[in-house]
C-alpha cells in the first residue's frame, strides 16, 4: 500500500474532527516516506517514486490545513460529538 492510501482510506471512511486531529500514519507508511525523502536526497529517486513522494506531500499538506480547522471547531464546540 502506498503511504498515502492510508490518508485516503482514512478520509474516505468518513471522519470527525476528533478522529482528525487524532490520525497518525502509520509506522510503516512514514518509513515509506523517510525512504523515499532519502531516496530524492541521494539523488536516486525514480520518477515513479518522486510522483509517490509528491502526492503524499500534497496530502499531507491538506491534512494539516484540516487539522487546523478542526482545532477552530474543537475550540468553537468543546462537547465531544457536537461536530456530527
């Protein structure tokens, strides 16, 4: 599985903003991720991978943007499950 199929599956599933503040990748895919940053570093990344690398960076991105979001509505409506 791609490291950021994870995210995918994860936002796909439907989700709070407690379940979203609380996702983590996995060990597994933040090593994908290590690999493949050291892989660009030493120059070695293949064109397949650099589209993996940049796809999960993309993702990432938009999942802190939501993170800070959900800390506005956590702050908003401190009741847990008043979101839903």
């Amino acid at each position: 599985m791609k490291a950021y199929d994870e995210l995918i599956d994860f936002i796909a599933s439907g989700t709070s903003p407690e379940s979203l503040l609380g996702f983590k990748p996995s060990a597994e895919s933040q090593e994908r991720v290590r690999e493949l940053v050291q892989r660009e570093k030493d120059e070695i990344i293949t064109t397949q991978e650099r589209q993996e690398l940049d796809d999960y960076l993309q993702l990432e991105h938009l999942m802190r943007m939501a993170k800070a979001r959900a800390h506005r509505y956590a702050a908003r409506y401190p009741e847990p499950g008043l979101f839903a």
